[in-house]
C-alpha cells in the first residue's frame, strides 16, 4: 500500500509535547516535560524479566508502551521502522536499543518474548499477527485493530497460537485517577455502577498532522480510533462481558477541507452490566493548556465519582483529578501516588499465561463494539442557512 507524505518529525516532536490522536491520556504537557527520559521511568526489578522490541513508531504513544513494559520488568532489545528521523528520535530516548535491518531480524528473535508496536494504525494488525505467529505475545498502541475484518483474522491467528493480544488503553490504563477510581468502584463506594459517560475532547492543531491522521482508511474513523479508549472503561467499570450499540453517529461539521476526516461523534451503547455514553470531537479550544479536557464520569446507586484526567480547570495544577460523592462525603483525592499496574500485570500475564492486565475477551470486545459503532454510525450534516 503506497503511503502519503506523513510529515513525520514535526507530527512527532508535537505529539511528544501535546499529544496526537489521544496521546499520553495522563499528562498535561508540564508533566510530560519532567520524564522525557528513562532514566525517570521508575524501576521495580533489580534483573530483567523478559526481553522486548519495538516495531513500528509512527505515534508517540509508543514512548508510554516502552515505559510501561520496563516499569513492569522489561528490557528492551530492539527497534525496527522505516523512518530514519523517527528513529533517530527513539534512540536519543532509550539508546541501548538495537536498531533491525529489518521486521524479520526482530520476529525470528528467539530471545524476545514481547513485540511492541505504534506504528500506522492500518498496519497495527498485521503486525500483531505475525508477532503472534512467530510464537510472541504483542502490545498495541490503540486503535489495534481498525476494521471488523482485521478483528476476524486477529481472533483467528490469537486463538491458534495462544499468545496474548493487548492493546494498551492508556486513558485508563495510564492514568493513575482512573486506576484510583477502579479500586473504589471495586470497594463499592459508589455501590452499583448504572452508568459511564466518558467524554474525550482533542485539539486538533492540523499543520502538525501527517496525512494519514486525515483518510479514515489509515487510522480507521473517530470512534474506531479515539473512541476506542471509552469502550474499554465503559466495560470496565460496568463490569460488562456483553455490550450492544443503541445509536452512534459521527460528521465533519468544520473541516470540509478534509473529506474523509471526522472531527465529531457520540454514541449510547448498553452492556449486561450498565449503560453508557460516549462523545469524542476535535473541537479542543486553543486557550486550554492541554490538549484536550477528557472526562469520565462513573455514577453509581449510592454516589458517583468524576475523573478530570488532564486537567482541572478550576486550577489545580496537572491531571489525574478524581472527585468522590457518596452518602459519607464529598471529597477529592489526590492520586499522585497511584501506581499504573498494566505494565507489570502484563508482564506477569506474559511469564505466567494468566490474563490479569486485561482478558483478551475484554479487549477484543471493547475494539469490536467500537468498530460497530463506527459502521453503523449515522453521519450528520448540518445545513443550517
């Protein structure tokens, strides 16, 4: 498949700094500026536990997945990507990374036990497959998988090999407040979750964005893509194994410049656990000092509790903001020092052939649900004169 232009370094060095395409879900970019290295990555075991490369670095989400997988014991071998500037930019970042001549070098590694991946999300699934096929467990910037037919070829080659799928949902999975709010959900504080309503507003910040950001066929369309976080919560905290679309919709309603984009869509979907709703758009104002205003808000019979993951813009400083209100109180906790799990539980997951980091049920469900939407969703055009 020929690829367009993708402007790579200026999509890059932004999206390191601002987030792309609901990067780094957990940090405003004053955070983000006090842990570009990995040396303040945080380590929790003196030996390594398993060996992992990377192939494909087309997102900057790629830097969390890396940090996670060695905050959970990883070490990192390898990179392989057909950008040399992009490259160039993962190295000064880990430089012990060996750099691959080639996909293959990488998946006949017999050493390596993890294959990570960021690359174009179109090529995310067929990445994974092979990795699984060449007998490795594989974890995925979101959205993994962009179309229900690469879901059908995922299932198939994950259920002969038995390896493990894991596409990292960072909006939670990498946000300490909504880690927080899973263990008081768990501790019944809000007792019986009815409902989510997650909300995951971007800036959109155009002149950045390679051109792939822009054609639904590379990146898969706004719920596939950022939506794809809010069904992972809304199973989540519900505690749904089951889940069905009531109505989704998406539009261009501002950028009719870029015909294949869509910059809005929301949906109201129900599992066998609660009910939910969604809404994603690229309407971020630019007098946010973030990139986007994401929310998530988990009512429950005997209280609720809300997540201002990025920021609060009552004041307080950074993101992972949670506020609890119950029949006891009304409270915010502070979250700072929250660990972020997956990394270590898919470690664990990878040594011991558990599933504790997620169920690969859940997450092939959460893409598949959003997939759905995303197909059947009605387009909107408003034509007010």
């Amino acid at each position: 498949m020929k690829r367009p232009n993708f402007n790579r370094r200026k999509f890059l060095k932004y999206a390191a700094t601002a987030s792309g395409i609901g990067l780094f879900g957990s940090m405003t970019q004053k955070t983000f500026a006090s842990s570009k290295t990995a040396s303040n990555i945080g380590k929790f075991f003196d030996e390594p536990r398993i060996r992992f490369s990377v192939i494909g670095i087309n997102h900057a989400h790629i830097f969390s997945q890396v940090d996670a997988a060695v905050r959970g014991g990883g070490q990192l071998v390898s990179l392989y990507a057909k950008e040399a500037d992009l490259v160039s930019d993962f190295a000064k970042r880990y430089p012990q990374v060996k750099l691959a001549g080639n996909e293959k070098e990488i998946l006949e590694d017999r050493s390596i036990q993890l294959i990570l991946s960021a690359a174009v999300p179109v090529d995310r699934a067929g990445i994974g497959i092979r990795a699984m096929q060449h007998g490795k467990d594989y974890m995925v910037d979101k959205p993994g998988i962009i179309t229900l037919e690469q879901l059908e070829e995922v299932r198939r080659a994950q259920k002969q090999t038995g390896r493990i799928y894991s596409i990292m949902y960072s909006e939670r999975l990498e946000n300490k407040a909504t880690v927080k709010a899973g263990d008081l959900v768990k501790e019944g504080a809000i007792g019986k979750v009815i409902q989510t309503i997650g909300l995951g507003p971007h800036r959109m910040s155009a002149p950045t964005r390679p051109e792939w950001f822009f054609d639904r066929k590379y990146f898969g369309g706004i719920i596939t893509d950022i939506g794809s976080h809010q069904f992972d919560q809304f199973l989540f905290f519900t505690n749904s194994d089951k889940g069905e679309i009531v109505s989704s919709q998406t539009g261009n309603v501002a950028h009719p410049q870029y015909p294949n984009f869509e910059d809005f869509g929301d949906i109201m979907l129900r599992g066998n656990g609660g009910a939910g709703y969604i809404r994603v758009d690229w309407f971020t104002p630019d007098g946010l000092k973030t990139w986007g205003d994401g929310r998530l808000t988990i009512l429950g019979t005997e209280g609720y509790i809300e997540i201002r993951k990025n920021i609060d813009i009552a004041g307080r400083e950074g993101g992972s903001h949670l506020f609890l209100v119950n029949g006891k109180d009304t409270q915010y906790i502070d979250c700072s020092n929250v660990e972020l799990p997956y990394g270590r539980q898919l470690v664990d997951d990878i040594i011991n052939r558990t599933e504790t980091a997620m169920t690969q049920h859940h997450c092939f469900l959460a893409t598949e649900l959003a997939l759905k939407a995303q197909k059947n969703s009605q387009k909107i055009k408003f034509n007010k004169g």
